[in-house]
C-alpha cells in the first residue's frame, strides 16, 4: 500500500500565496509523474500541474506564471508554490503520484484532497 499526505492549504486573500506539498509512502520502487488536480466549484477536476521524473513540467494555462511545481525525489514529495491567488483558483487540490513498485509494474495514487480558498 502506498499512501499520500497532503498539507498546505488553506484560505487567503486575493493576490496571496501558499505552498501545498504532498509526501508519499509505503511500497515504492521509483517515484514517476507526479500533480496536482484541482476540483473548482461547479467543475470538473482538472490537472492544475505535474511534473516528470526527469524534471520537465506541465501546466493548465490558467495558473501558468503563478504556479511552480516541484519535487524532492529523496523525500518522494511534490510541492506546488501559488503565487498571485486569485479567487478562480479556488476548490480542492489532491495530489496524484504514478509510483512504479517493481521494476515493471505502474500504479496511480490519489491524496485525500486539500481545501484551498481564495476570498476577495
């Protein structure tokens, strides 16, 4: 079993920051794709953010120049740093980790979610 932890959100202002980060654990051979999804109210869930093994990042283009994802391979842990909030950023962030738990065989993985809320 692997299991994700999430922490970080919260609600802010408008034009405020925070930083989300998720650590996994349990039965991991390797650590590949990880992300952020988002669920806005009203819509459906979205990727907001992922990043490779290798580095290379991907973003929906509504948070571009805001959002930075990033990982710490040796903690198995992704950060998402959110810069210049607004309120359409509001809804829950879960964590999704693609984790390989042998050599061969691939899982996805699912944090419970985190609340963030952006007022005006």
């Amino acid at each position: 079993q692997v299991q994700l932890v999430e922490s970080g959100g919260g609600l802010v202002q408008a034009g405020g920051s925070l930083r989300l980060s998720c650590a996994a654990s349990g039965r991991i051979f390797s650590v590949n794709t990880m992300g952020w999804y988002r669920q806005a109210p009203g819509k459906q869930r979205e990727l907001a953010a992922s990043i490779s093994s290798g580095g290379s990042t991907n973003y929906v283009d509504s948070v571009k120049g805001r959002f930075t994802i990033s990982r710490d391979n040796a903690k198995n842990t992704v950060y998402l740093q959110m810069d210049g909030l607004k309120p359409e950023d509001t809804g829950v962030y879960y964590c999704n980790v693609r984790i390989s738990a042998s050599p061969v065989l691939e899982y996805d993985y699912w944090g419970p979610g985190t609340q963030v809320t952006v007022s005006s």
